[in-house]
C-alpha cells in the first residue's frame, strides 16, 4: 500500500469525483483513478461504490475502514515532514491554510505575497470555503490553520487578527432617514438576503437577531458578496456585510449604513487545533500576523487556555 494512493482516495471522496480531485492533485484523471484501483487491489477489496445516483463515488464498508486510517497515515507522514522542515529551517516545506471567501482578498492578499517572498521555497496550500467548513477540518487534523468567525467548535483555539464594523444594505424605496444610526432590531420584518449555511457570519447574524427577539425572514442565499449585493439593489431584501467588502464595490443604487449595535461586528480570527504544535512554517505565518496585524499582536480576544497560544508569539 503506497501513500499515494490512499492521497487518491482522500481526495476523490473529499472532491466527490476523480475528475476534480486529479485537478487537486495535479494529475490526470486516468492516473488518479489507477490509483485508488491498485488500493483496491492490495486491499483485496472495492473501496468505492461507483453506482450511486447522486454521481458521486460512496466509500464501501471496506472504503471507510482505509479512508479512516489512511488519513491517520498521511498526519504522521505530514507530521514526520514538519519535522523535517525545522532541520532544513524553512527552506523546504508547505503552509496549510484555510479562508473564508468574505473579505479575505482583502484581508489576507499582501500577507501571503510578502509570506512568499520571504519564504520562497514553503509551498502555500490555500483552502477557501466557509468558516464551519474550515472548523471541522482543524478539528480533524486535516488543516492546519484556518480563518474563521467566533463561536467555535469545541477543539478549536482562536486569536482576533481582525475586527470590522458591519453595514447594513438598503434596498432601493427603503426609507430610512439620512444621518440617522440604524440598529439591527430595525430591520426586524424585513426579507434578508443571507450567506449560504456554511459561512460563519450567517451564525453571527443569526444569533445578534434571536438575541433581538426576532429570526431573520430569509429571500435568498448566496456565497458571493457581489451577488447579495446585487439581489439588494434588485429590491428582494436586506443585506449584512463587512465594512471592508463593501467599501471596495459600488454599491449605488442602494444605500449602506453602519449598524450600531456595539456589540456586532466582523471579527476573523486565526485558528488551529488545541494541543496541536505548529509546524515551522506555519509559525511563521503567525509571525507575520504579527507584525501585520495589531489586534493579533496584542493578543485581543483569544479563545483558548495559555497553552493554546500560536508558539511564536
């Protein structure tokens, strides 16, 4: 059994398919699923139910059994090269690290070109996806960092890096006096235009509004900002976003206006597994974070014990 294949596995019963995991892989179709066929055979037993209706390949009873330990093998051989990373003191190596869609372009963009240029031989492995999405896989030991919204999963420990106000939109015939502060229990009635289930900032919203007395009328659900922001403009409801994500669009014909509720915002965090050294390279993102964030510097709002601090700081 070669850890490439059981890496094949992985990533066709994470990707749903062979043809989007040999893209993750960097691979041909055909060789990815030779792969997983030679696993099969040393198994001496199918891993995949290829005839599901849904199209997606289903691990067998057999299959869950390999897949399971199979990620334990590919943690010690991940584990085994961090180890090796810090003899060769970041000259070699990979930064593992998950972020949200919402304002990390951003956020993040200047960060991990000056990562790349002080580290050029670290390959960086970018996961985006939505805060829950990027929980889970911390919490499982298949991602090594993340970036993400409180609340939390229980396993995961969090540092601030960021806060952002958050700025309600109106749509056009929303009459709402000019200069006057807007609070969330005035939007209460009104259809929102929400992010799809998996973004962390949904839970925020969600929870601000039950804690209000009231549940958001959902209109419609999206995973990309310019799109809430055009349903908005087309009149089919309010909208939530970062400060920060609506700055750098056009927003006309609709209106933006900061809530003022004090206790709402947009706060990223970095996260990683409690317990869980970090490897060289990804202390040294957290270095960086360091120096480029002040909140994340001074220690604001960290979810965890003493021994769950990022080990550079």
């Amino acid at each position: 059994m070669e850890i490439r294949h059981v890496r094949a596995l992985k990533e066709v019963v994470e990707q749903g398919g062979f043809s989007k995991a040999a893209k993750t892989l960097g691979a041909t179709q055909s060789t990815v699923s030779k792969a997983v066929a030679q696993l099969e055979h040393d198994c001496g037993s199918p891993l995949l139910d290829r005839s599901a209706r849904s199209g997606r390949p289903r691990l067998t009873a057999a299959g869950e059994v390999v897949y399971r330990r199979g990620l334990a093998l590919l943690r010690e051989q991940e584990g085994l090269r961090g180890d090796l990373d810090a003899l060769n003191g970041l000259r070699r190596g990979h930064l593992d690290l998950g972020i949200p869609p919402l304002g990390s372009g951003t956020l993040f963009a200047g960060a991990i070109a000056e990562y790349r240029r002080r580290h050029p031989g670290i390959e960086i492995r970018l996961k985006e996806a939505g805060g829950r999405w990027l929980e889970e896989k911390v919490v499982a030991g298949e991602l090594e960092l993340g970036v993400t919204l409180p609340p939390l999963l229980k396993g995961c420990a969090w540092r601030e890096i960021h806060r952002e106000p958050l700025m309600a939109l109106l749509p056009p015939g929303f009459a709402w006096p000019k200069g006057k502060p807007i609070r969330l229990k005035d939007l209460a009635g009104q259809p929102f235009v929400l992010f799809e289930e998996g973004f962390s900032l949904n839970a925020v919203i969600e929870s601000a509004c039950r804690k209000r007395g009231f549940s958001p009328a959902e209109a419609a659900r999206s995973a990309q900002p310019d799109f809430i922001i055009a349903l908005v403009a087309a009149g089919l409801g309010v909208g939530i976003l970062p400060r920060l994500v609506v700055e750098v669009r056009r927003l006309l014909p609709i209106r933006a206006i900061p809530l003022a509720d004090a206790d709402l915002g947009w706060t990223p965090g970095l996260i990683w597994r409690r317990g869980r050294p970090l490897s060289p390279a990804a202390r040294a993102w957290t270095g960086l974070l360091r120096e480029t964030f002040p909140a994340f510097r001074l220690g604001k709002n960290n979810r965890g014990g003493p021994g769950d601090q990022p080990p550079s700081l």
